[in-house]
C-alpha cells in the first residue's frame, strides 16, 4: 500500500515535504521508489536529501505538485542494494558452484616437467581462475613454423613506456598455404595484470610493417600468464589461412594504459634467426625494427589429443602442474601443445555477460536477501518469515539443489584457488 506526505513546495524536478525531514538519516531511503502527485503523474525518485526535505525525481512534473498537495509514494530498493545483493548471492553459491573449461594451456618442453598454474585470485568480481583439473592431453603435430626457447637472449617490455606499446613479427611460408589455428608466444608479466587482456591479431603487410588491421584475433586474460616466462597459447577466433609467399604480422597487445610497474615481456633473440620476418616494436605513431625475433611458434587445427592417465600428472601445492615421467611422456613430441579440463568458479554477474549460474536461483535468492533486509528478518530463520519471505526463500533452496552437483570423476583440486 502507498503512503503519503504533503507538498510544501515543489519545481520541475523536486519536490519539498515536512515529514522528509524525519526520516532516518539514509540517503539511499527512497532511492528507486516512485511518487504519484495529485494529478496522477508518477514519478521515479533518484535522491532522497533529508536535510531539506526533498526528493528529486525523473522527468520532470508533468504538473507541478503546489503547497498542501498529497503524494502518495512507493518504497523500493534503490540499483546499489540491488547489485549488492546479487553479488552476495553469487558469492554464496560460487564455493559450491563450478564451470567446466577446456583451454590449451602451453607448451612442453622436452624433460621439463613443471608447469606454472595462473596466480590465485580470490577478488569476488574479477576471479576467472579454476578450482581443478580433471584431464591433461597432448597434441601429436609439432608447429609449422617460428622460433623456438632454445634461441632464448633476453626479453622485451611491452606497454612499459611509450615507446613499447606494442609487439609485432612478422612471418610468411614460403611454399604452400597454412591453416593455422593456435599461436604461442614465450611470455611473462611483471607486476599485476588481474584486469587486464592480452590480445594476439595477425595482420596484413604494408610498407613491411603490420597494416593496423586485425584478420583475425585471439585473446588471454592477463592474470593467466604467469610471472616466470613460459610459452603462452592464443587459440585464434577462426583457422586463419596464410597464403603461401605472404608477408604477415603477430602483433600482440596489452588493454591497460602504459606502466611502468605492470606489464607484459617477450622472449626475443640475440639477433635475427627467423629468414620469413622480424621482431618490431611501435610507440603510439610508427614501428621500430629490434634486429631480432620474438619467439613464437604457429599450429594448425589439431586432432587426436592423447590422454596421460591420472598417475602421470600431479597438482603440487605452489600451483605447479607436474607431468611424470611415463611412457606417453616419452612419445610425446616437443613443442606439442598441452590441452587441460578442467572446472572453475562462476564469472560474477555483470550487465554484459551471460550469467553462468542458473537465473532462476540467483533472482530468487536475491529476492529472498532484499525481502528480508525490507522486512527485517534473517533470511534463514523460519520462525521470524512472513509468508512472502518464507516463499522466496523457498524458491531459492529449490533452484539451489539444482546447481550443486559433484565434479567430474579424476578432478584434482587446485591448491589455494
């Protein structure tokens, strides 16, 4: 039921009342209820200004309410509770919650078996890490092309300075046409990039430098490169297909601004080693040639990924990946590419994404926190609900037990995630 108070005075957007200025001393009180003045003009309330008494709505008074005017007005949950009790139902559920995710995940190097895990990111609204691996793979073909770890020099910065706000390398074959389908670059980050993305696109060729336009892209979230250099696999958008005796450009590419204390490095050359390209960098206006090559291998689509069985790999508790000598191990081609399964914790809601837990129990389960917030009763206290409560809560408990489900069989949890 609407509630009234009387106008003391009013403007096209605001109106005044006497009864505002006893009200608890909450700014966000009536934010997102509405108001409906004598001639039937429904407004909705944006802020609520108790020391004066006065409320600003959206849009304007269609007919101004005047002095000694009844409003009846409507409370609701203004968007900034609103979200908050999205995020704590999210965050309720999102322990027990999980994803499956596939990615091919590196590189392996032959007799290196320990492999870096993405850093832990516990942050409630940016976590995009995994809870745990249930299957490791490994590709039979080897890259058609690139520069590999054993030409190792040193490393160049990228969005560090100015000057280095991009990488590119250029490559080409010369003697049939490729489909090529991943993209590996030996990298790692200084600093934290928990809110940054990587983007790999390969471009066309003009005046020799990369043309400026993507043909095709890949994209790694920054916080899953990890701080000791290793290779790190683009899975492009498409197969890309170069043809034969075609200049292109890798050309990599870091979403925050320049900085000095977090960034991307790539492993380059002592000299150039690759014959089809270089390594250049571009400050904002034009290329530089390094007179070296970044390394980077390229692979096709890839079929026939084959299993090492549960005993043959092993999480260790600094997030390590450890792949034991065994017989698959010893057929397995260097430089193949290394595919993991696994599962992860939901992505938190946003207003661009699709949501990955179920709607049904995340609207009523933030039902059920607001309706107990307005109604002043614990959400799970049966004994204090009114019947609307008991209802939402009900309906939340309901949709909840279709989301909790056990992991797939052979899933090894990630320590510390």
């Amino acid at each position: 039921m609407p509630r009234t108070i009387t106008a003391t005075a009013s403007a096209g957007t605001t109106v005044d009342a006497d009864e505002l200025k006893a009200m608890p001393a909450d700014s966000t009180l009536f934010v997102g209820g509405f108001a409906r003045n004598s001639s039937g003009d429904v407004r909705y309330i944006t802020t609520f200004d108790r020391t004066n008494g006065r409320w600003t709505v959206t849009p304007a008074w269609g007919t101004n309410p005047v002095a000694a005017t009844k409003l009846e007005y409507w409370r609701s949950w203004n968007p900034a509770q609103i979200d908050d009790r999205i995020e704590d139902s999210w965050n309720e559920l999102r322990r027990t919650a999980w994803v499956p995710d596939v990615r091919v995940y590196t590189v392996y190097e032959f007799q290196r078996y320990f492999y870096g895990l993405p850093a832990a990111d516990r942050t409630i609204v940016t976590n995009t890490n995994w809870n745990g691996v249930t299957l490791v793979q490994f590709a039979p073909n080897q890259p058609k092309g690139g520069v590999d770890h054993s030409d190792l020099y040193d490393f160049q910065a990228l969005k560090s300075l100015s000057s280095n706000q991009k990488g590119a390398q250029g490559f080409k074959f010369d003697d049939a046409d490729e489909w090529i389908r991943y993209v590996a670059v030996y990298m790692g980050h200084v600093g934290t990039l928990t809110s940054s993305t990587i983007t790999l696109s390969i471009q066309a060729d003009t005046a020799g430098s990369a043309s400026g336009t993507d043909l095709v892209t890949g994209t790694r979230s920054a916080d899953l490169v990890h701080p000791v250099p290793q290779w790190v696999v683009f899975q492009l958008s498409r197969p890309f297909r170069a043809v034969a005796n075609t200049q292109y450009h890798i050309v990599l590419s870091l979403s925050t601004a320049v900085d000095a204390s977090n960034y991307i490095q790539v492993g380059h050359t002592e000299d150039n080693k690759y014959d089809n390209g270089t390594f250049k960098k571009y400050d904002g206006a034009a290329w530089t040639d390094l007179s070296k090559d970044m390394l980077f291998l390229l692979y096709k689509e890839q079929g026939g990924w084959t299993e090492l069985y549960g005993n043959e790999w092993e999480l260790e508790p600094d997030r390590q990946i450890e792949l034991r000598p065994s017989r698959e191990l010893h057929f397995m081609p260097d430089l193949s590419l290394i595919r993991l399964t696994g599962t992860r914790y939901p992505d938190a809601p946003n207003d661009t994404d699709n949501i990955e837990l179920p709607f049904d129990w995340l609207v009523y389960n933030t039902a059920a926190l607001l309706a107990a917030s307005r109604l002043q009763a614990p959400a799970r206290d049966p004994d204090r609900m009114d019947e609307r409560l008991r209802l939402w809560v009900a309906k939340a408990q309901a949709a909840r037990m279709t989301v909790q489900r056990r992991k797939p069989a052979g899933t090894k949890t990630i320590f510390n995630a």
